[in-house]
C-alpha cells in the first residue's frame, strides 16, 4: 500500500481531531485543526499550495489542494453526507497535475470518521504491475 504508514497517521491524528471539535463545523476549521496537529507532531504540511495546470503549453489556471503532507499526500478535509464520483474525481486530477501518488479524502459530517484512499493510476509504460490499491 502506498505511503501506509504517514495515511495511518494522518487518519488517525483526523479521528482525534473530530473527537475534540465534534462533528458540524465547517469544513475549514477541521482543515485549520489538522495543520495544527499535523505540524504538532513534525509533519511538513503546505497548505493551499498553488499549481499551474496548462492546456498545450498555454497557462489555463491553478489547482489549490487543501494540504499536502510530508510532500507525499494530498489531504481534503469534507464535510458531506457522503463521497461521491466527484469527490473522487477532483482527487485524481489534483493527483495528475501534482504528480503525487495518494491522496486522502476525510469527512468529518459525522461522529465517526469516513475517508476514502485516492490512488493515481500509473500509465501501461510505468509498470507491467496493475494497480490494485485504488
């Protein structure tokens, strides 16, 4: 599994975070709680980083991930009744473009956490392995 150890960690610092705000907040002051307890315990975390994403070599725009941990995982905080295709597909086009291999989704909605793994595919030339973790 792709960065098993730092998603465990992240899951688990997300699950503490919940059980001292509660569920009902918005979804920024979940994200703020996890930058805090992230950097508490010596994690690098970037918030809003910006990337360019271009169309034939022409400069369309920016992506802006909520948080990126130890420059490895994408992190997005949600509050929602559940995931969803979309959800998961902003997941993998913020994958691509960043070039980052996991990304977390978290749903804090309700009093036990929820989270989805988002595993980037590899192109058919990178590996003769499929990728089964997604």
């Amino acid at each position: 599994m792709i960065h098993e150890q730092l998603s465990g960690a992240i899951i688990g610092i997300a699950m503490e975070v919940l059980n001292e705000l509660n569920p009902g907040l918005d979804e920024v002051l979940y994200e703020r709680a996890m930058v805090i307890e992230l950097r508490r315990r010596g994690h690098d975390v970037a918030v809003k980083q910006s990337f360019p994403v271009f169309y034939r070599a022409e400069l369309i725009g920016t992506l802006i991930p909520d948080l990126i941990v130890d420059n490895l995982v994408i992190v997005d905080p949600k509050v929602v009744s559940a995931f969803n295709e979309t959800h998961v597909a902003q997941m993998i086009g913020y994958l691509n473009i960043t070039g980052l291999e996991l990304a977390l989704l978290l749903n804090f909605k309700n009093a036990r956490l929820d989270w989805k793994r988002v595993v980037r595919r590899q192109k058919a030339d990178d590996s003769d392995v499929p990728d089964l973790q997604a």
